[in-house]
C-alpha cells in the first residue's frame, strides 16, 4: 500500500492521476522470486504477463515471468475465425480462401505470436477445423468424413505448405514471423 501511495503522490505531482480500479501492484513471481501475494498476473494490450515454464538459454527449463497472448484477446480472434463462415464458402476454392483470410491470420501471429507462440496455436488449430468443415461441404466424397476432411487438408499443407501463413507454424515447416 505504501509504493501504490507513493506513486499517486508521484503522478499527482505531475498533474497525472491513477484510476482506481486498474492501478495493481503486481508480484513479478520467478525462479528468483518465489513469494506470495494476491496480484501475480496482469493484462496489458492484448497480452496476459505471468509466470510461465520457459527454456533457458544456458539449457534446461525454468519460470519465468513473460507474456503471451491474453484469453480475451484469443476469444476475440477465435469470434472473428467464426464470423468468416469458412464452411459456408464451398464457392470459394481453398486459394481464394489463404488470399481472402492470410493477412488476418499473419497480423495474429506477427502481433501475439511474438513472445509465446505456442499460446496461439490451439486458436490457430480452430480455423483448420473451419477449413476441414469447408472441405466437406465443397467435395462429395469428404462429406460427412472429418478425419478424411482432415488428411486431405494435411496433404495439401504437405505440398503447398506456404499456402495458409498459419501452417508453417501449425505443421512444423519453420518460424512464419515476418511472413509475406
């Protein structure tokens, strides 16, 4: 209580004032610093800061306090994928799609997939259901198969692996940052 009343003193002096509800004293808890207190996590521009398991550039693992994509901000993104009605497209062909969606999808993971990108991806895995949704209601004979719909999926993430900005990172074909 003292540090919160000596940075609104500090920020009166400037003219500046606190507002009461989002102002926190958060504890940084880490490997170094494994106290107690109430506040250990907060959520700043789209990104939720707490402890995390991270590897350790010397080897090995350890906690950490860092950032990651924020629940509400993946809620977000997950009503957005949903808006689209990908499985309603089947007069879309599957690259019409990637031109129509990747720039969203590449904006996503450039932003939140930043410092935890492993944080986005069960998000990331939601448009492929959309897209194996969409392959089953464009071609016959996926109808009414999702693992089938799913295979044919990974087959063309296979062979046009660039196609869709999110396979690369989804598939393990290589870091998609900066992706054009």
């Amino acid at each position: 209580m003292a540090l919160q009343n000596a940075l609104d003193a500090r920020f009166t002096d400037c003219g500046l004032t606190l507002h009461p509800d989002k102002t926190k004293i958060v504890y940084c808890r880490d490997e170094s610093r494994r106290g107690t207190h109430p506040v250990y996590k907060f959520d700043f521009l789209g990104y939720t800061f707490r402890p995390r398991l991270v590897s350790k550039k010397a080897g090995g693992m350890g906690v950490s306090f860092g950032p990651a994509a924020s629940p509400t901000a993946l809620k977000a993104i997950r009503g957005t994928i949903r808006s689209w009605s990908l499985h309603l497209r089947s007069d879309k062909a599957l690259d019409d799609l990637a031109r129509m969606f990747n720039s969203y999808i590449r904006g996503w993971i450039n932003y939140y997939g930043r410092f935890c990108p492993s944080a986005l991806q069960p998000t990331l895995w939601s448009i492929e259901r959309y897209l194996a949704r969409w392959a089953s209601g464009k071609y016959k004979s996926l109808r009414r198969h999702k693992r089938r719909s799913r295979h044919w999926l990974l087959r063309i993430a296979q062979r046009q692996p660039r196609l869709f900005v999110h396979w690369p990172l989804l598939h393990g074909y290589g870091r998609t940052m900066g992706a054009g």
